[in-house]
C-alpha cells in the first residue's frame, strides 16, 4: 500500500522554524522531504519533483497558498495530487474556505505531529490508497446516469460528452451516488462512503464537497441532478421513474 512506503512530502511553509519542525518529524516517520519557503518555489517542484502529497501554508510569499491549490486542481497531471493546508486561521469559515479551494484536508497550526502523521495516513488512503477499499474495487469499470459518465477504470467523468475536473474527495462521492441513483443518503452515510473511519471529519464537510461536486457538474449548463432532502441527505435524481 502506498502508505506502507516512504512518501515524498512537499512542505511549502514559510515560517522557518516550523518548515524545520515539520521536515524533521516526516523524515523520522521515513518520508522524503522537500521543503520550500514560496508558492513559486513550490510550484516548480511539484512539477519537477514530482512529490506524492503537498503540505501547503495559506499564507506564502510569491503565490499564495490557495492560489496554488487552485492552480494545482487546474492541471490534469495534479488534479488529485493530495493537498493538506496549513493555516493559522481556525474560523469555521477560513477552513470552508481551503476546502473549496480544493484542499483535502486542513491543519490549524500550530498542531501536533501525531495528528499530522494521522492526517497524511488518511488523505493518501482516501486518495491513491482509496482504489484498494471494497467499496472501489467492486466498483463498475463504466458508471452512467442520465448525461453523466464516470470511467472508473481511468478515473475520468464526463457530462454529455465534455470532461469534468473533480477532486478526489468529490469524485468519490459520485461514484457512490451512481452507484446508488435515486435513492437518498444521509451525510453520515455519504463520510462512510468517502472518508476514512479512522478519522473525524463534521458533517457538514459533505456539505462543502457536494457543493463543489454540484458546480463541476452544472458547469456544463445541464440540469442539476443532486438533489437535496430537507433533512435527509442527497440522492442523484433526473426527475424520471425508475
């Protein structure tokens, strides 16, 4: 599994003393290190170095953290590259906010490195290590609904023919709902489905991700297909009897 293996961790923090901090407890855990003090820097060595997951500050000199991110969800090559932010902005809104950005998963710094390690063992097993879990690997090679397609076997989707750009997080929530169209699911059972049990994340994270998940789909102009149940959950509906 990828996380058995030493990872090669991009840190982009600009705040020396904990850039050290960080790279010195990630090469104890046996990973590969590479830190850098501004968004440009980062940005050339994503491309460059190739890392398998980026820790990335908010705030960066040259091209800000969130800039970044967005620049980096852009990209096919980086789409579902795995991104956890780091901010010292702890508002319910500064952490919406990185997760529309496309960020997997946010810190508010400073944090504890138990809860760092346990943060980056569950972002690669949602993301790279996700395809190994049950739920995936019983998956259909080629999911539809409606104008929708989801490759699964190349992880790509598609609305009436046109490409669509997700993040990890949201193309897992699709392919849950196709597999599952019409019929409702709570938040809870969509975190089952999508996230890690091993971590805690809030329900209304599923909010923020099936937003995004809802633009990528609209972005076409088709009609919305997710539908939300007043105090029930979401479901994938055409509006058609089964």
């Amino acid at each position: 599994m990828l996380e058995d293996r030493p990872l090669r961790i991009l840190v982009a923090e600009d705040d020396a003393a904990l850039s050290v901090m960080l790279s010195y407890n990630l090469e104890a855990a046996g990973h590969l290190v590479m830190p850098v003090d501004n968004g440009l820097d980062a940005l050339r060595e994503v491309t460059e170095w190739k890392p398998d997951l980026v820790l990335l500050d908010w705030m960066m000199p040259g091209l800000s953290g969130v800039d970044l991110c967005r620049r980096l969800r852009m990209a096919t090559v980086t789409r579902y590259l795995p991104i956890i932010m780091l901010t010292a902005r702890g508002e319910e809104q500064d952490s919406v906010h990185a997760l529309d950005t496309g960020a997997d998963d946010y810190l508010v710094k400073p944090c504890g490195m138990d809860v760092l390690h346990a943060r980056v063992r569950a972002v690669m097993r949602r993301s790279a290590g996700r395809a190994a879990t049950p739920a995936v690997a019983q998956a259909e090679d080629v999911l539809t609904f409606a104008d929708i397609t989801l490759d699964h076997a190349g992880r790509r989707v598609s609305r009436a023919g046109t490409p669509l750009a997700l993040g990890p997080t949201e193309y897992r929530i699709l392919l849950h709902l196709l597999r599952n169209p019409r019929r409702v699911f709570s938040r809870a059972e969509i975190l089952a489905a999508a996230w890690d049990d091993r971590i805690h994340v809030e329900e209304r994270t599923v909010d923020v991700h099936i937003r995004r998940l809802r633009l990528a789909l609209n972005a076409t102009g088709g009609a919305d297909l997710i539908r939300t149940v007043r105090s029930s959950g979401y479901m994938l509906d055409d509006g058609k009897v089964a």
